[in-house]
C-alpha cells in the first residue's frame, strides 16, 4: 500500500464536492469516491429553486455536475467507485477497502454518504417519480401550490411536510396506515387543526394513477377494504429516511437509527482523523445548503487536523 492520501472524502452529494472544493483549494490533494449513486438525492430531483446563487433555479443533476466540476478544477481526483470497510491502523491513519479490493490509507477521513429516502416500493412509484411523486416536500411542494396532493406516513416528518404543504396547496390528504399516529402530539395537534388537511386513517396506498403526471391515487381502508381515488397532482412519501452508514458500525458513534455523531459545533467523530457531513449526520434539516456548509466545515477540521499533525 502507497503512503497515506492526505484527505480521501466518500459520497459525491452537495456534502462530499463541497468537501472537495475546500480541501483541494487548501492543497489537500483529496480523492473523491463517489459510491453508487453519484450525485446523491438530488439526481432524483428535478427542479431545485431554493439553493443560493441560482435565482432562475438549477436542475438537481445540473447542479452536482457544476459542484463535481467546481472539485475537479482545482485538482480533485475523483474515483467512480464504492467504499466498502475501513479500519484504523495503529500509527493513526485509516485503511479504506475500495469494492476492487483496493486498500487505500488516509491520514484524514471526510464521510458524506448521505441519507437515502425510504419508499412504498411500487411499481407506480417509480412510474411517477419526478413526475408528481416526491420525497420531499420542502424541495418540491412549491411546484403542487393551489393544487390537491398526498402525503404518506404519519411521524413528524409527514407531519411537518403536511403542514408545510398545507400552506401551498388547496388540499392536503395524510394517509395513515394505522388509527394512529407516530408524530408527537404537539405535530399531531398541529395537523389536526389545519382546516385543508384531510387524515385518512388506517389507508394504505395501492397505486399511483396518471397519464404523464401524476393524476390521483387510490387508496385502500384496511379496516372496511373500501378503495377510492383521490384526485392529487401530487403525491408524497415521508416514511423516513436511512443514513448510509453501515460502513461504520463498530467503528463510529451513532443514534439508534444510524445517524453519525458529531462532537457540538464541528464535523469530528469519536474516532481521530475521520469527519462527518451531509445527511449521514443529520435527521433534522437535510438539506443540500446545510449539507454543502457541513461539507465545508469537515474540510476545514480535516485541514486544521492535518497541520497539528504536521502532516501538511
Ligand atoms: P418515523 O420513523 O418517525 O416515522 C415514519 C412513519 O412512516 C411512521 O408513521 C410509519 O408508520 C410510516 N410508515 C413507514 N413505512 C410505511 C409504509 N410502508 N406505508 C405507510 N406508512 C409507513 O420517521 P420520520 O422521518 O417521521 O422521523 C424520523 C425521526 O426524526 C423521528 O425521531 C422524528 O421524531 C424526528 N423528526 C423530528 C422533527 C422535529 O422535531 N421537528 C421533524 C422530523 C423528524 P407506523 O407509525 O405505522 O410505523
């Protein structure tokens, strides 16, 4: 194995280029592993409006292709390959296992794998995605506002995405798959207030109906085994996400659902040398300018690290 890389950053969204760009202008020589979805979420999204600097807004493929430009031109060497063990050797350094079976040794670690939103998994789904389904309701509600539209799941993500739908669009149905919710009661009594929100409980979906776009959604009362079509020009799932993290357990410290954790104010894990950015930090904002500013921050640590350790 070759002499430790300064800086190796895994998972290419907002979080990893913006890691990427900062390390490489502060002469880190990063190597950039993109992992299986390059790009990350936001190459299932369509139109993205709300990230600073692009007032005519940017597609979600367009905007990774300029940050995967930005890291290459100042010099990052990005690698389209998958991460799949790490280990800390003795002397301080990381050893990274590529999926060739590379071993790769770094003397700092930036982690931003990301989250990956669950899904019903149906095949109308996938049919309809970026086609009226969508993950998230803050990035993509502003296209459904003075229209009809659904919402899946029933913790506080689907509630705070029903609310915020709420306020853009004519209607929102909450599908609920049982005669409760998960949400906390403050959320709870939240949605329940909101005049345009319509629960329906113990439903589950059966298909997403359309032509082009999505056109409605039928759904099914698993009680009476009544089924109907609500017309929806749009349709949400917020049943939860999954930090991509199981690279590191045993290794890193995280929450009961996988999420890394970080020391207050920084990017540090437990673990010397290895910072975490993006979505696999963080089950609260998850957005791509908060990915993007931990992305940042991590690089900043690693920099800091690496010049206490008089290792550049
Ligand atoms: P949760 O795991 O809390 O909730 C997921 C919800 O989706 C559950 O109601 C679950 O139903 C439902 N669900 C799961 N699979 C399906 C399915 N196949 N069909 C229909 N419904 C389904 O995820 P969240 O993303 O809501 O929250 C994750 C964590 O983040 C929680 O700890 C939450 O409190 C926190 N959070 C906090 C916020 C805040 O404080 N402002 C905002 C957002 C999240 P069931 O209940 O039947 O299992």
């Amino acid at each position: 194995m070759s002499a430790p890389l300064n800086c190796v950053i895994i998972g290419s969204g907002p979080a990893g280029y913006t890691a990427a760009i900062y390390a490489a202008r502060a002469n880190m020589n990063p190597v950039l592993y993109t992992g299986k979805e390059p790009g990350g979420q936001l190459m299932i999204t369509t139109d993205v409006e709300n990230f600073p600097g692009y007032p005519q807004g940017v597609m979600g493929p367009q905007m990774m292709e300029d940050l995967k430009n930005q890291a290459e031109r100042f010099g990052t060497k990005i690698i389209s390959e998958f991460i799949v063990g790490i280990k800390q050797e003795d002397n301080g350094s990381h050893t990274l296992v590529s999926e060739t079976g590379e071993e790769i040794a770094a003397h700092t670690v930036i982690i931003s794998t990301g989250a990956s939103a669950k899904w019903l998994g149906l095949d109308s789904e996938k049919e309809f995605m970026n086609k009226g389904v969508s993950a998230c309701a803050v990035c993509d509600g502003f296209f459904f506002r003075g229209t009809d539209v659904a919402i899946v799941g029933a913790g506080d993500s689907a509630a705070e995405e029903a609310l915020y739908l709420s306020k853009l669009c004519t209607k929102v149905h909450m599908l609920v798959r049982r005669d409760e919710m998960r949400a906390s009661k403050i959320m709870q009594e939240r949605v329940l207030a909101a005049e345009n929100i319509e629960i329906h409980w113990n439903t589950e979906t059966v298909e997403i109906q359309g032509g082009e776009e999505v056109e409605g959604v039928k759904v099914l009362n698993n009680k009476t085994q009544e089924e109907q079509v609500l017309d929806v020009k749009g349709f949400f799932v917020a049943i939860g996400h999954k930090p991509n993290t199981d690279l590191f357990k045993g290794l890193l410290d995280m929450d009961e659902t996988g999420y890394l954790i970080t020391k207050a104010g920084s990017t540090h894990t437990n673990v010397e040398g290895i910072f975490a950015s993006g979505d696999a930090q963080d089950s609260i904002y998850r957005q791509a300018i908060t990915a993007a500013g931990t992305g940042c921050m991590a690089a900043l640590d690693a920099e800091r690290y690496l010049t206490e350790k008089g290792i550049i």
